[in-house]
C-alpha cells in the first residue's frame, strides 16, 4: 500500500535574534535573525496536523517575569501580528480547533509556545521530552531553553508517544535513517529520531503531493549550509543544550544523506535558505 501524501505549507511564526556564531562554528558574533519555521500538514484522512507551534504571543505572556525573562532578552523575539501558526490557518480557512494534532519536535520554547493556542490538538511527542518538561524547575528550565509555563495543563492526556508508536523501516531515500515511529498507522508521517540536541528530540519524515519526500529535521542542524559542510555549532553550545558526541554524530548522518544528491527536502526549523519556501501570509 502505498502511503497517503500530504499537502504540506511552510510557515515562519516568528524569528529571533541570536549570533550566528551560537549555531555555526566560526560563524559571525553579529546578532543574526533565525526564523522559526513550523509547518500546515494536510493529511487526506486524518486532517489537518501542524508541525511544531513556532512563536506565539504566549512566548510573551510566559517571559514577562524572572527568571523566564532571561530567555526573552538573550534571545529576542519578533512576532507580526499575524505571524502565530493559530492566525495563519485562517488562510487555508481553519481555526485552532479543527487542528487534530501538533507533531512536536521537542520542547524548547520557540517550538512549542503556540500550544495554548490549540487546547484540542492532539500532542504527538517524545515521552521523555514531556517528562522532562514536567520535571525541569523554572530556573534550570531556561538555561536549557524550556518553559514549563507554555506546557497545558493536560498535555498528558492528549499526548500521542512517538516511542509508543510501531516502528516502521523508512524509505532507501532516507538512509542512513533507517526506522522510525509511524504516527497515524499508515505510514504517511513517520517520525524520525534525531538525538543530540536536547533530550526527547525527533524529525519527521512525510511525502508532499509532488511525491517528494521531507524530512523536517527541527534544531537537529540550524541551516542546510550547516548540513551540506557538516559544519556543527560550537560544542559550548550543543554541551548547554544536550550531548555534544550525539548531536555530531546525528548532523553526520544528515551530511550523509544530503551529499547523496538524493530527493529529499531537508527542513531545518531556523534556516533562513528553507525558509525561502515559506509561504507568506
Ligand atoms: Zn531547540
């Protein structure tokens, strides 16, 4: 059976401000605007789904006090008013609820701070991301780029566990990836575990109508140019957030893939080149 393709419309909610030399070794200190990158997926059956939130006013909300304004100030935000993933599904005429589901990448406040917006969305995610999130104090929290406050309250009860779902061999195209976790049981979106970067943190794989295959990598790697010159952030930076060795390792296998001259759309969620394909509102 061959699996469902999606229609699948790249969005930017917001960007932040950070040194391009935090995401890319040897990379410049200027401050440099690293968009966040979410995606409308189509699903032909199970409707739509959204990948990760992006930014949302909610960001605003949660970093208003200390220690949560810490996040907001090393790392600032710009948000146009109809920039939110909530306000531009109005585009393709849909509003919050009729999202039947957030695929998220991981739990880092730029990914996620849209959640509030979508209180029916089912929370398609890593068991162990969540329960760190649920853990983390407020203090480590944003030192490790995580806000409990943008968590809703019953995520567990909407959660869908990528580890919980069957593991299905993904397609040649992706090697050297080989298996991944099939969300709807159909083979059309199968996550892809991506380590390294944080704890709990995974891409996606889906075929758009074009048959194509995307892989939406997340902060697996910032840019393609990180991926094309297998070119890591400074280990300072992938240290703070998760495992140096992993993340190298994990940015390796997407070089690998990518130098293959293959078919694949690499999706990296703050590359300003994908972002090219964004769509604008
Ligand atoms: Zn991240």
């Amino acid at each position: 059976m061959t699996p469902a393709r999606c229609e699948i419309h790249l969005l930017k909610a917001g960007s932040c401000l950070h040194p391009e030399a935090a995401a890319l070794k040897g990379g410049s200190l200027c401050p440099v605007d690293f968009p966040a990158l979410t995606a409308l997926i189509l699903h032909p059956t199970e409707g739509p789904l959204l990948w990760d939130t992006g930014y949302d006013p909610a960001f605003f909300r949660v970093t208003r006090r200390w220690p949560e304004r810490l996040y907001a100030l090393t790392t600032p935000v710009t948000l146009g008013e109809h920039e939110p993933a909530a306000r531009q599904i109005s585009r393709f005429g849909l509003g919050p609820d009729d999202i039947q589901g957030v695929i998220i990448s991981h739990f880092h406040g730029d990914h996620v701070a849209g959640l509030p917006a979508f209180p029916k969305a089912r929370l398609y995610c890593a068991r162990a991301g969540l329960d760190q999130m649920r853990r983390v104090g407020r203090f480590t929290g944003v030192r490790q780029g995580l806000l409990p406050g943008l968590l809703p309250p019953d995520a567990e009860s909407r959660a869908v566990f990528f580890e919980d779902r069957p593991r299905r061999s993904l397609p040649l195209d992706l090697r050297p990836f080989e298996t991944g976790a099939d969300l709807l049981g159909d083979g059309s979106l199968l996550a892809v575990e991506l380590p390294g970067h944080c704890v709990g943190h995974w891409g996606l794989a889906a075929r758009g109508p074009d048959d194509r295959l995307r892989l939406f990598v997340g902060d697996a790697a910032w840019s393609l140019r990180a991926i094309r010159e297998n070119r890591p952030p400074p280990a300072l930076t992938t240290a703070l957030l998760g495992r140096t060795d992993r993340y190298r390792r994990t940015l390796a296998d997407l070089h690998a893939l990518e130098a293959r001259g293959g078919e694949v759309v690499l999706l990296p969620s703050h590359c300003r080149e994908a972002a090219g394909a964004v769509e604008i509102p």
